[in-house]
C-alpha cells in the first residue's frame, strides 16, 4: 500500500476519493537524488498547498518512507490538473559549493564531515546533512583531496563514493538527516 504526503498531510490515500492523484511514479537511483512525479487534480484538498522550493513530499510504502524530496516544478494543463516534480533529499547537496581547499590526512568519515559542515552552513535546516555510519576506508585512512569549487554531491560523488567504491544513503532519526 502506497501513501503520498505533503509537508506531513495526506496528497494521496489509497481508497480516499478526494486525495488522489494520477500518474505517480518514483525513480530511485544509486548515489543520486532520484525524482518523484505525479499530476494533481483540482478537487484534491492539498492541490492549492503545492509550493515550488517549499513544499516536502513523502512517498510511504507500507509505512515506510522510500523516497522524501522537494517539489521543484507544478505546472498546470488545461484541466487545471497540476504536474507535479520533485528531487530527492540528495539535491538538497547541489544548493552549496565547497571552497577551493587541499585537504591531507584526514580519513573519509573526517572528510565528509568537513563538507557536510560547509554545506549546512550555506542551506537552511530542512536541508542539513549529519555524518552518521561511514564504512568505505582508504587503505592508510590518509586520504588527500582538492576541492575547487564544485557542489557538495559532486564533491563527495567525485572524491569519496568513486575513489573508494562507497555508496550515500539516506537515513533519518528524530527528524535529523544522516
């Protein structure tokens, strides 16, 4: 069973005849934000709750979250029907930039910290990230980066996921994003 929220509210209920949507589809992707979309009609109750960069969107599977992001985009058609899209959690990581930096002997979890610290002092807190359980070593755990520039995910994409065979994954505890 299937259930849509936005901002904590019912979008979609299954067997409710006014939260409803058409067309929803969640695409899930490894080391990258993934998209939900789906199109609203006008008699949904939340249809006019649907804010561009503001409103959060839960897709729930049997009760558990399995994809959380922020609508992007809500056009309307003819119909009045909303199209709605939305990224993942993990683009809230492209709204920073790290500095040109050198960073030397620091251990991956060391790493990731200092740029998740840079990327929460540039984005509000619904879009903070916390280092939680790192388990991609590097063989001597000295690891020496440049930064130049880029996003926060190209960043820890590029350096970290790639250069040590690790993978991102979201996890959530008391409303804390790690």
């Amino acid at each position: 069973m299937y259930q849509i929220l936005i901002d904590g509210r019912d979008l979609y209920y299954p067997g409710d005849e006014e939260y409803t949507v058409s067309d929803a589809e969640v695409c899930l992707q490894l080391n990258d934000s993934g998209t939900f979309e789906c199109d609203v009609p006008i008699l949904n109750p939340e249809y006019g709750n649907i804010k561009n960069r503001r409103s959060m969107i839960q897709v729930l599977k049997n009760g558990e979250e399995i994809f959380c992001g922020e609508i992007r985009e809500s056009e309307k058609d003819f119909y009045r029907t909303k199209h709605v899209y939305a990224v993942g959690e993990l683009a809230f990581l492209f709204d920073s930039i790290q500095p040109q930096a050198k960073y030397q002997d620091k251990t991956a979890r060391q790493l990731l910290e200092t740029w998740l610290n840079i990327h929460n002092s540039q984005v509000e807190d619904k879009k903070k990230f916390y280092v939680g359980i790192v388990t991609v070593h590097d063989s001597n755990d000295s690891l020496y980066r440049f930064t130049n520039q880029e996003t926060t995910l190209d960043a820890i994409r590029e350096k970290l996921c790639e250069k040590l065979d690790g993978y991102l994954r979201i996890r959530k505890v008391n409303g804390k994003r790690y």
